[in-house]
C-alpha cells in the first residue's frame, strides 16, 4: 500500500475539470408585473439608460403578458423593450419606443489556468411572427463604467433573425487571467416588441498539472479515501477546491498551513477532482471517496 500512495502522490498528470464562474436563470428573484416599462434588476448586476428614456432592462415573467409567452421563457427572464404592450394587468401601453439599453454582468475573475472559456446564453423575442428584429452587441470590458462598453468592439453584433429563441455560446479565450465585464446593449432597434435573455452561463476547462504542486514538495494520501484527504507541502497550501465530475464545487477550504486533512465524510461516494493552489502554483488531481 505505501509504495502505491507513494506512486500517486509523486505521478505527474493532467486532469480537465468543467468549471461553471457564473450561472443565472434569474429563477431566484422576485420579480414584479413588468412588461416593459419597469426596469428592477438584480441587485449584483449594474445597467444604463444611455438614450435616457426611462425604460431599460428589467426582470418579468410569462405570466404578466397577455400573450404566452411561456412558449420561449418557462420562468422568469430579463428583457429590453422597443415597444411596451399592455400587460396582463393592464400595466405598460406606452407603444414604440427606440432603446439604448446596457446591462452589465457582475465582474468575472477567469483563472491563468482556464482554457474553452465559453459565455452561453438563451436569446430571443416576443410571441409576434412580424415584430422580432431586435439589434443587440455583447462587449467584454475591464471596467464597467458606460463610455468603456460604449466605445468596447463587441464580440457579436446581430439582429434577432426569427421570432423564437435560440442559444448562443460565444468564446471568451481571450480574456484568460483576466477580470471582466461582460455586458448586453440593446439598441439600434424601434417599434419591435422586445428582447429576452435567459439561462447566462460562463464555464471552462480548467487544466492544471499537478507536476507544477511536486515542486512545492506537495503529497496527499490515501486515494481512495473514506474519512479524511491528508495532504503537505514545503509551502502553506492557500485552497483546495473538490469538484464534482460536472465541475460543480462541492467543498472549499482555506487551510494557509504546510499541512490539512480535508473532511470528505459527508461526500457521495463516487470520484472527485480536487484542484489545490499554493501561491501561484495550481494543480488538479483525481480522487476516489469509498
């Protein structure tokens, strides 16, 4: 048995973890009768009335339109309009307007180690087969102030070519290591109906050697474990992350000592990737939970 944990702890390899850094369905809010014409957003995210109108993005739901409009957004979404209908409480009816609407993510920080960065989002427009062309751009800033986004060259720039809804995945490769905004404009666009977003995801493949943590003097043991992941370094261990195959974080600890003993007792049997960082050193490794 010492000679096998002696081999996993010394074996260089390379793990590929999927990684959600930002989910929202904006099922988790509250949202009020708006069908164009309010403009609540949740309270991480910023948005800019650029053309100064008084309308601007804002949470609704299928239930406040007259129309169904269940048939493209199962649940609460998040809109722009170019032409505020009457709801089903006899709310909006202000008729067309011309937009110029900036909704701003909150601040995204993408790991040095990320790789297949991907922004994926559900788009569309309303229920009516003649009013669909709504003009909208994605921007990916380092601030998000207004005038960085306006003057930003989007990473896509289009016009809705059907009444529906599709989903698009754009790649953020670009922005390895880097805090950003990702921001929505809605504009160029009037007398349509509206813009609808949904279901914003941003994940990645995190690729880390566990090579790059032997430097560190880095052992962990036993693999499989039952109770507890034993692990030391020559220099404090700062995080360890453990992830489910899905990439979703299941536990996270901050030991900042050379040594740890991470508690997988409440874990699923099943394997685990289990990302540590020291200092600017990260690695990934696989772990089996008896």
């Amino acid at each position: 048995m010492k000679k096998l944990l002696l081999l996993l702890a010394f074996m260089p390899f390379i793990m590929s973890a999927q990684t959600i850094l930002f989910e929202d369905d904006f099922e988790s809010y509250t949202v009020t009768d708006n069908v164009g014409e309010d403009t609540d957003i949740p309270a991480t995210y910023m948005s800019y009335d650029v053309d100064g109108d008084l309308y601007n993005w804002g949470l609704s739901n299928p239930v406040n339109f007259t129309q169904s409009m269940g048939d493209l957004y199962s649940g609460n979404f998040i809109m722009s309009a170019s032409y505020i209908t009457v709801g089903d409480g006899g709310n909006g009816g202000q008729g067309a307007i011309s937009p110029n609407n900036i909704l701003v993510l909150p601040m995204l920080s993408i790991p040095s180690g990320a790789t297949s960065i991907e922004l994926s989002y559900l788009v569309g427009s309303a229920t009516d087969p003649d009013f669909y062309s709504e003009t909208y751009s994605v921007q990916v800033t380092a601030t998000s102030d207004q005038a960085t986004i306006l003057a930003a060259t989007p990473i896509l720039d289009t016009t809705l070519a059907f009444q529906g809804v599709e989903v698009i995945t754009l790649n953020l490769d670009a922005y390895v290591g880097q805090d950003v905004y990702i921001s929505f404009r809605h504009y160029d666009t009037s007398d349509e109906w509206l813009i609808g977003l949904d279901n914003i995801k941003v994940q990645y493949t995190d690729t880390s050697s566990v090579e790059d943590l032997l430097a560190q003097g880095f052992s962990y043991y036993p693999n499989p474990v039952s109770d507890a992941l034993n692990m030391k370094a020559n220099t404090a261990i700062n995080t360890v992350s453990i992830l489910n195959l899905l990439g979703q974080e299941v536990l996270n600890v901050t030991p900042n000592q050379l040594q740890s003993s991470i508690d997988f007792s409440n874990l699923n049997s099943g394997v685990y990737l289990v990302k540590v960082q020291i200092g600017n050193t990260n690695g990934t490794f696989k772990i089996v939970k008896k």
